[in-house]
C-alpha cells in the first residue's frame, strides 16, 4: 500500500517538476481561486450564529440538543 501511494506521489511530483511555464500559472490561479471560495466565502456567508445568541457552550450545547431530538 505505502509502495503505491509512493509511486502515485513520485508521479504527480515528476509532473509538475516539467510543467511549462504556463501551466504553473494556472495551477497558481486555480490555488487562488479556492483560496477564495473556501476561505473567505465561508467567513462572509457562514457566520457563527450559535456564537452569537449563546454565552457560553453549556447553552449551545443544549440548543443543539434540542433541535437534533426533532
């Protein structure tokens, strides 16, 4: 098993290691790309919202329990 992911990574390392120049530049546009979607979207769409009805986690945690009874 070690012997195969050894041979997959050797692969992949030997591919970027001869791409040209421009293939770089998109995997670097692509990276930043993600960057942004997993990164700052879910900072700006996903706030905390149990942080701020809640005081502290005894609350939270009772809340949560609750809602997951149905």
């Amino acid at each position: 098993m070690l012997q195969l992911f050894k041979k997959v990574a050797l692969f992949y390392i030997n591919g970027f290691k001869h791409l040209p120049d421009w293939g770089r530049q998109v995997w670097l546009i692509i990276l930043i790309k993600l960057a942004v979607i997993f990164l700052i979207l879910k900072l700006l769409l996903m706030p905390d919202l149990l942080k701020k009805k809640f005081d502290n986690e005894k609350q939270r945690i009772q809340f949560m329990q609750e809602q997951l009874k149905l």
